[in-house]
C-alpha cells in the first residue's frame, strides 16, 4: 500500500463539481475584497461556536496577533503559554513586545494547570492555552485561575474547530477564541485563513477594523491597522466546507477508535481521552520509543507520518533570548522525542488503518 499523510487531491476530486459553481459564482460578483460570503460565513461560525461576534481574517496567526493586542497586550508584558505548539503561538506574543512564558504540558499534550499559578508575576497579562491536535485543554480550571488573577484567556484554537469542553464550543469560553482554517484544518480553506471568536463586541468591532487597514469608512483611518481580514472567495470556500464539518469529525473520530483498538498499548502510548471533552482529531498522535527508526520501517511499508512537532519553541533558536535551556520543560521535551502523527484524515480507509496498526505492531513485537 501507498498511504499519504493527508490528501488534498482527494478532497478537491471530490468536491470540485460542487465547488467550481461557487467559485464562479463569488468571481462573477467581483466581490473579491469583503462581501457577502464573509458576511454569511461569521454568522455560520457564531453559530457554531456558540459567540456572539466572530471575524474573519486572514490566518489564525493574525487573530492570535490582533486577539493579544485588543486584550491589551503590550511591550513588557508576559503570556503564559505552553511551549509545544506551532511557532505562530509564542510569535504573535513576540511580535507585539510581549514575553511568552512557558509552561510544561501534560501526557496528554495539553497544558498543565497546576502548574499555571507558579508561572504568574505582576507582568502577567493574559493566558493562551492552545488546544493542541482538536483535544480541549482543562478549560475549568484555567478559568478559575483567570477569574482569581484577573487575567484573560485567549483559547488557541487553531487546530480545534467544533471540539468542546464540558459541552462549550472552542473558542466560547475564553475571553477571545482564535482558529486558523490553513488547508490542513478540519475546515479548511483553499490556503491561508483564520477567525477569531469573542462574546465581547467591542473587541469583534476593533478587530474588524484592524484587520482593514484600521479604516472606519473609505477614507477615515481610526488607528493604523493591518492588512489581516479573509479574501471573500476563501469565506466561499468555507461556507460549503462547513456544511461538510460534522461529517469530517465523524469520520475522523472513528478513524481514531479504530487506531485505539488495533494498536498495542504495551508499546504504543495514546493519551485516554477526558471525559469532559468532546475531540475532534485535528491530527492522532501517538508517543513511541524508537521514533526515527519507526518512521523508516513505515516509509518501506508506504506509509507516511508527521511530527507535530519534534522542535520544542523554548529550544529554537528565535526563542534563545528567552534564556530556557534543555530541561527546562521536562515533559514537552520527552515527548517531543517520542511523538508520532499518524493518517486520520477522512479519507483514509479502514483497512489502511488496520495496515498502519498492523505494521507498528510489529516493528515493536518482532524485537
């Protein structure tokens, strides 16, 4: 067998019938530039996230930027994050002057809330808890620990749209939830996008006007903004995926039980999942011994994976003037020597999962 790890061929082949008349249809309006499908594309998210005011931007990067800014994020303040993610969390904290600080993780990746209050000063701003492979992080207890301080939470989100936390949508608990929809989310546009979510409208409006260039009218400039809101034909593009959402969770959720119970557990390591969260499998990692060894044997086999991601942030070199060091994070480290992604996407079939745990099963049994 030949498994990719992702296949957006396949997604194009089968929506492109479907496709191609909205694409026509957004173009022959010469809408290109705000318009309609925006419009109707942030009430369809609203909806779904259960909020008030959603905006749509650009990448989910530029909504962590502008989230952290309208919370009042400066130069010399401090965010407590955790240092496993994308390198786009800690940078939307640097690029406004602000100090990310770092706390480990959980087994499940997530991170660790005991360990939030020990992280916090009088320079503590805000704290981003990033929902990292579409599994919610223990959103119960980071918001007590934002009530008891003060502090704001904004939910990185990126990789968890329609995931949830005690029946809340990501995105709806904190203050400001921020999602990217870059084409390997589960809602995906046809290239860089993202969202931000808020119960705050004063926050939805300013950032609506950040995002275009801080203009209130045609020519009346508020504040200097940034060129950061979504192109219409992406906003099109995500309105005809997002009615195909609950069936891509689906499928990926029961993907992921498939993995569940054909891997050995006494080689292989799956965080359990809380029974407070409803999961939406983004991406399906496993933790492994023996990592490098592993990938090639599957790379023989046909198989290809990812790792999400091998690079701690706390340990790239753009991160050196933060002064952490090698065990600084214990947990984040380790696991970024044993994590594994495997294939969940949608259109994987059952018997390439069976192949893929067949085929990990026995790299480790036959030693």
């Amino acid at each position: 067998m030949k498994i990719s790890y992702v296949d957006l061929k396949a997604q194009w082949q089968e929506e492109k019938k479907e496709l191609l008349p909205i694409i026509d249809k957004v173009l022959s309006k010469a809408e290109h530039v705000g318009g309609s499908e925006i419009i109707k594309f942030e009430s369809k998210i609203s909806k779904l996230c259960k909020v008030k005011c959603t905006v749509a931007l650009n990448s989910g990067t530029d909504a962590l930027t502008l989230g952290l800014h309208l919370l009042g994020i400066k130069r010399g303040d401090e965010v407590i994050t955790p240092p496993n993610s994308f390198i786009a969390s800690a940078a939307s904290i640097v690029h406004l002057g602000a100090r990310p600080v770092f706390v480990d993780v959980k087994d499940d990746q997530l991170i660790d809330p005991t360990k939030i209050e020990d992280a916090i000063t009088n320079k503590t701003k805000a704290i981003m808890p990033v929902h990292l492979t579409g599994r919610m992080c223990d959103m119960k207890s980071i918001m007590n620990i934002s009530k008891k301080y003060n502090i704001p939470v904004i939910e990185d989100a990126a990789q968890s749209i329609g995931s949830k936390f005690m029946k809340s949508p990501a995105g709806s608990i904190g203050h400001v939830g921020c999602f990217s929809a870059h084409p390997l989310k589960n809602l995906n546009a046809f290239g860089d996008s993202g969202y931000l979510t808020t119960n705050d409208s004063k926050i939805a409006s300013k950032a609506k006007i950040l995002s275009n260039h801080g203009m209130v009218k045609r020519n009346i400039v508020e504040n200097f903004g940034y060129v950061s809101r979504m192109d219409n034909l992406q906003a099109g593009i995500l309105n005809y995926h997002i009615k195909k959402l609950n069936r891509i969770i689906s499928i990926r959720r029961k993907n992921a039980r498939l993995y569940n119970n054909m891997l050995n557990k006494d080689y292989v390591f799956i965080a359990k999942t809380d029974k407070n969260t409803f999961d939406t499998y983004h991406t399906f990692v496993i933790q492994v011994n023996n990592r490098g060894q592993l990938v090639k044997y599957l790379e023989k086999k046909g198989i290809k994976t990812s790792i999400h991601y091998p690079n701690p942030i706390h340990l790239q070199p753009a991160a050196e003037f933060l002064g952490y060091k090698k065990g600084s994070f214990p947990e984040t480290e380790q696991q970024s020597k044993r994590i594994l992604t495997l294939p969940i996407n949608q259109f994987i079939k059952e018997e390439e999962i069976e192949y893929i745990a067949k085929n990990i099963n026995y790299f480790y049994e036959r030693s």
